[in-house]
C-alpha cells in the first residue's frame, strides 16, 4: 500500500457535508476505513474542498485528526452559518445589504457599521456603473457586447466575509509542515489551465489567495491575483481531483463529492433558468467523475488479468456523496445556520452507514 488519499471537491455551502463524511472517517466509525481512524497521507481538494483542507491541517495539532475535525466544524457552525435568515454569513453578503437595514436587531446593535457598510457600498456600485457606462458609450464591439458588459453579479456581491475569514482560520505554517501531501487546486482564468498548489505554495503571503481563488465561483466572485495571474476556481476546469491524489502515489482514494446522481433531481414542474443551468453543471460533473471512475476499473481489471503495463497499479476508490438534491445554485448559496447543522449530520450518517455496492465504489 501507497497510503490513503482524501479528495475533497467543490460546492460551496454544501461542503459541510463534507465535515460530516470527515467526522466518520477521522473518527473511525466508517466501514471503509475497518472501524479505526483514517490515516490519510495525501489531500487532493478544490473550491470548498480547499478551504476544508486548509482549516482542516490549521487545526491538526499533535497527532489528534478528532480535533482537527472538531475545529473545522465548530468554524462552519459558528463563522460560516448565518443564525437566522437576516443575519449575515462569514463567507459573502449583498452589497448593498438591505437585509441588514430590515434586521431590526442587527442595525440597533451596530447602526454605525451598518451606515458605514451602506456608503461604502453605494460608492462602490457608483464606480462600478460609472466605468460600465464609459466603455458602453466609448467601446468599439456592437451594441449586444456593449450591453452585456454592463450586466455583472458580482458588482453586488462582496467576498470580503470570506477573505477576514480565511486570514483568521488558516494557519500557513500548519499546512507548510502537514504531515500529509497537499494538492489543491485553482483555474487560471487568462489560459483556462489548472493549477496545482502544494504545500509549500502556502507561504505567509499567498495562503489567503490560494483559498480564496480555489472557491471563486466565477460570476459570483472575483479572479483573484497570484503571482501576477488571476485564479478562479479550480472546479471550472476539475470539480473532483482525482488525479492528483493518484499521482501522489495513494492507492486508497476516500472522494467525497457534492452532487447527487442526476437521477435523483427531480425535473420542476416548471423550467426556469436557475434550474436548467443547475442541472447542466451536475450532469457534467456527473459525466466526468464516471469517465474517471471507468478509467479507474478498467485499469483494475487489467491488473487482475495480467494485461496491465508495469507503471499502473490497483486504486480502491469508495465514494460519498449526497443522494438527494442540494438545491442546485442556491443551494450553493445557502448557509442558514440549520442547513449547515443538517448537512454535516447527512454527510456523517452516510459515512456510518457507507455501502460500496450501492453507492458504486471501485475494489481492487
């Protein structure tokens, strides 16, 4: 054996499932893992998966993985979660944020900051318009590209909750000296190339960026600058990295993924484009983690038969993943405080009660 590699992929809000399926295995209640803690020696991780894996090995300290996880769940639940449906969250809010000004509570509890926010943010947006307006009067495309420039989410959403909270729960040192291989990954937006992050990638400057470009969902969020390169998330070009973990020479993949099977999404009764535009992404993680896990069989099979080339070697991938719907972009969205709770306790019960004839797990 080559060691036991963790592979953590993107989904936003959704990844406290993720928590849930880490709690089972680190804890050692799984049957994957024979009952006894996992001794992971790889992580291959993306987007959310990124910051799991960042807050994860920041919390890791003499040798206890249990309270690695504990520290991990307690940032979700008690950074990350929104308390109420008004409240803000640690990773992103709307800019301007007129939820603030109906929370009663929340502006009588700080009305300056609330002010502050709210100017902030008027300013912000004034600008934003203003050079949109000059390129669409000034620019040289045709009227369609001209008027499609001015239309960007992103204007009115902030990642600023996310950048405070990464600074705070990530400790560059910690992953530097982790005592497991790290691979993470972003997309460089200029080329549309994947880029792999190390562990010594996490340097004092940069550790903040590679989270955060690792989860730039683009449209939402902004690129972000590394090393002179803009970087969006890494899901854009790898949701689930599976060959990273493989090529650190693991030969036990333990892949939790965040989409259902596409069969289990049930069709709206009425389309819309939410939906529709949800769907096509799942599907086409859908197809490319089947592509995978085929290549991965059939390599196995090759083994067994004796027809193998010498560098190939067998892989057990067991595999976890939600069985129902996330609730497609919103989903993504969503981090009220009960979703979270609800998410990390699905994602534990499925790591118990894990069944590799069900859920499709490749065996040597």
């Amino acid at each position: 054996m080559h060691g036991s590699a963790l592979v953590l992929s993107g989904g936003g809000a959704n990844g406290a499932y993720e928590v849930g399926v880490l709690k089972a295995l680190f804890g050692g209640k799984s049957p994957t893992t024979g009952g006894s803690p996992l001794h992971a020696t790889s992580i291959a991780a993306t987007s959310i998966g990124t910051f799991n894996t960042a807050v994860l090995l920041s919390s890791y300290h003499r040798r206890r993985w249990d309270e690695a996880v504990a520290g991990l769940e307690s940032v979700w639940i008690d950074r990350i979660a929104a308390p109420g449906r008004l409240s803000p969250n640690g990773v992103y809010r709307y800019r301007p944020n007129f939820l603030e000004w109906i929370d009663v509570a929340q502006f009588r509890f700080s009305p300056v900051q609330s002010a502050r926010a709210f100017a902030g943010d008027a300013n912000y947006i004034a600008r934003d318009w203003a050079s949109r307006m000059s390129g669409f009067v000034s620019g040289s495309g045709g009227l369609a590209e001209r008027m499609a420039e001015l239309v960007d989410i992103s204007t009115f959403i902030t990642p600023e909750p996310s950048e405070q909270l990464v600074q705070a729960a990530v400790t560059p040192q910690r992953i530097r000296e982790a005592p497991v291989r790290v691979s993470v990954t972003a997309t460089n937006w200029a080329k549309g190339t994947l880029k792999v992050f190390t562990n010594q990638d996490f340097t004092d400057a940069d550790a903040t960026a590679i989270v955060r470009a690792s989860g730039a969902l683009p449209g939402i969020f902004p690129p972000v600058t590394i090393g002179g390169e803009l970087y969006v998330d890494g899901g854009v070009v790898l949701n689930t990295p599976l060959k990273p973990a493989i090529d650190a020479g693991c030969d036990e993949l333990h892949v939790i993924y965040l989409d259902p099977e596409p069969g289990a999404v049930p069709l709206p009764k009425v389309a819309n484009t939410i939906d529709t535009m949800s769907r096509y992404i799942v599907a086409s993680f859908a197809a490319t983690m089947r592509r995978d896990l085929e290549v991965a069989a059939k390599v196995n099979r090759s083994i067994r038969a004796g027809k193998a080339e010498a560098a190939h070697r067998p892989v057990t991938i067991h595999l976890y993943h939600p069985n129902q719907s996330m609730g497609g972009a919103l989903g993504m969205l969503n981090f009220h405080r009960s979703r979270i709770i609800s998410l990390i306790e699905a994602g534990y019960h499925d790591a118990v009660q894990h069944d590799c004839a069900k859920n499709g797990c490749i065996n040597v």
